[in-house]
C-alpha cells in the first residue's frame, strides 16, 4: 500500500483500471482504491465516473457498472482524437 500520489498527468494503465474494476466490485471506497493504487482520490472518481456503462442483467432491469475494457476504449478514442488535432 502506498501512502503517497504519483505525479501529476501519470495515465491509469490498463492493470490498474482492472484493479479499479475488481475492487470497485468488491465494494471499496474511492478513497480505499486511491490508497491501494497511489493515485489522487478525484482520480478514481473521474475514472470510474468515465468508465461507468448501464448493463442489463435480466429483462427490464438494468445496473450501472465500472468496466475496465470500456474506459480503456474511451481513453483510447480521446488519446486518437488529441493526436488527430493540429
């Protein structure tokens, strides 16, 4: 467990968003994660804020969920986009 943050503009690696989605799964706080992954705690919030996606789990019936795959996709697409900008 680390008890400081890594630099400021660090990128979550896809292990750590794994992390993050198991953890989260588990019932973590935000707090807890920052702590285990040394990272701010508005990191984890605007992570797993970005990689929230609405998943069925049965007919009718819906549950918003973290998923690492999906917040890897969509920190992927912006990293293209800020790379196609003059």
């Amino acid at each position: 467990m680390q008890h400081h943050y890594t630099l400021k503009g660090k990128h979550l690696t896809i292990t750590e968003r794994y992390l993050i989605e198991r953890w989260n799964r588990d019932g973590k706080s935000n707090r807890q994660i920052a702590q285990l992954l040394g990272k701010a705690p508005q990191t984890i919030h605007n992570e797993i804020k970005r990689g929230t996606i609405l998943q069925q789990v049965r007919k009718g019936k819906f549950e918003r969920s973290y998923s690492a795959d999906y917040a890897q996709l969509v920190y992927e697409d912006k990293l293209r986009a800020g790379a196609d900008c003059p």
